[in-house]
C-alpha cells in the first residue's frame, strides 16, 4: 500500500487555482491532475491537510513546471515562476521528506 502524504490544505488551494488555469490553456496534464486531485481529496476538504499519494504530487509538480512553461504572458514574469515554481518546489519537498 502506498505511504500517503499530509498536505496543507491552504497550499492545494494554490495548486488548484494553478491547475485550473492549466484547463484554460486546453492542457491535458493539467485536466488530469486536478482530476485525481479531486478524487484523492474527496471527504478532507473541511480539514487542514489533504492525504495525497507521492505520485500525485510528483505528477502535479510536473505539470505546474509545464503550465509555468506554457503560461507565456498572462502573467508578470516574476509572478508567473514565483507561483509556478514555489507551489511545484514545495509540493517535492512534501515527497522528498
């Protein structure tokens, strides 16, 4: 059985806020990833940590570097890797621990 990992809720927040811009760019990762993010966090959203398989997260954290990527200028540019890349950075840190 794969070990699950306890994530900040506030934190997903974020994540998923990123991801759904993702759905505005037609990207498939994106799509996808909040789709099992939702499935994996489905009956936690009151509480202040969502369990998440390693997985999930290391396919988030790949698809938040791609959208940040992808994302072009529809931000600033040092908002757009600050967003991107600090939630993506964090979300390993969560894996590596």
């Amino acid at each position: 059985m794969t070990q699950l990992i306890a994530v900040p809720t506030r934190m997903l927040t974020e994540v998923q806020d990123l991801l759904q811009y993702g759905l505005t760019k037609d990207c498939i990762e994106a799509a996808t990833a909040l789709a099992d993010l939702r499935r994996q966090s489905d009956g936690f959203q009151d509480c202040p940590a969502v369990p998440l398989s390693p997985e999930l997260l290391t396919q988030m954290h790949r698809t938040l570097l791609l959208l940040c990527i992808a994302a072009g200028s529809d931000f600033q540019p040092g908002e757009k890797v600050v967003r991107f890349t600090r939630n993506a950075d964090q979300l390993m840190a969560f894996v590596r621990e």
